[in-house]
C-alpha cells in the first residue's frame, strides 16, 4: 500500500509522484522536476505531487495538514508542506514552502499551483501566502484547490484571489 521515498516518508502508492523514478530528485525537503513540463509534466502530476507531500507536514497542533506544489516558468516541480510549530506564529504555510525551493533553486515565476488540503472545502491560501505567491506570479496565474482524492474544488486566479495587489511594480522593481 505504500512506498518508501527517498527521505524515508511512506508516499500512497495508489498517489505516488508519476515520475519519480527518472525525472525528480529530493533535496533537503524539495523536490525539483529535471525535465521540462512539456516532456514530463501534466495537470494530474502537480495534483500528486501536493497530494503526495500533504502527507509529510508537521502539524501536531491543529493537525490540519497541507500540501502544495508549482511549476515554475521552465515546467520544474517544486513542493512545500505546512510545518507547524510550538511558537505559533513561527509556522510555515505549503505555499511558502514550495516557494522558497523554487527561489532556493534559481526560479523567480510561478506557472501553476496546486494547495491540497483535508476534506471537501477548498484549502484558500492565506492572506500572506497570497501576497508571496503575487511576488512570484502574474494576475492570471491559476491556483488549483484539491482535497486528497485529487478532486478539483475550486481554482481561483490569483487576481481573483487577491484584487488590487501590491506588487514589485508599485516599488519600481518590476
């Protein structure tokens, strides 16, 4: 029923990472896709990949575990998980954290997101998640809401998602 990973961390075999075997590696906490998204890359990947890491956050607090995963302007994979911590505020959001490996790794452009959350409500960014995914993404960008069976309960623009944002532009960065 399961599989063993790389770090050791059971993944779902029936919701394993499609391409696992030859096109992505595990680097401290990320996962990276080697090969562009047109060769090895489709929807139903990105909705494994945040489904399959949902099941590695730390969430002993509020037990709410979220998983999230994004391509980046190349069509590399990246992954984050909520890690939770004992100083509340000091937490990490799936977002952040899929974030940052794509940054740790030279990406600066979002393409895709998938968040998978628990149950049949959509797992919405945060209001901060939503203000660091628009660093990285452009208005139109599609964020795709999953539960664990990898059913699509909402997908929102992040224009939608956060109107009127503030952005790099507004500092002349852009």
């Amino acid at each position: 029923m399961y599989r063993e990973y790389r770090h050791g961390a059971p993944v779902p075999s029936s919701r394993s990472l499609p391409c696992c075997s030859f096109a992505i590696r595990s680097d401290r906490g990320f996962i990276r896709q080697d090969k562009p998204r047109e060769a090895a890359m489709s929807d139903d990947t990105l909705i494994d990949a945040a489904i399959a890491v949902r099941t590695r956050a730390y969430a002993p607090y509020s037990r709410f575990l979220v998983g999230a995963a994004l391509h980046d302007a190349d069509g590399h994979l990246f992954i984050g998980c909520n890690t939770e911590n004992a100083a509340y505020p000091e937490g990490i959001c799936a977002e952040g954290g899929a974030i940052s490996a794509m940054v740790a790794a030279g990406g600066r452009r979002i393409a895709d997101l998938v968040i998978c959350g628990g149950g049949d409500r959509p797992c919405a960014p945060c209001g901060g998640c939503r203000q660091k995914i628009r660093e990285f993404g452009a208005p139109g960008l599609r964020i795709r809401m999953v539960n664990p069976s990898g059913d699509v309960l909402l997908v929102r623009t992040l224009a939608e998602l956060l109107p009127d944002a503030f952005g790099p532009e507004d500092l002349g960065a852009a």
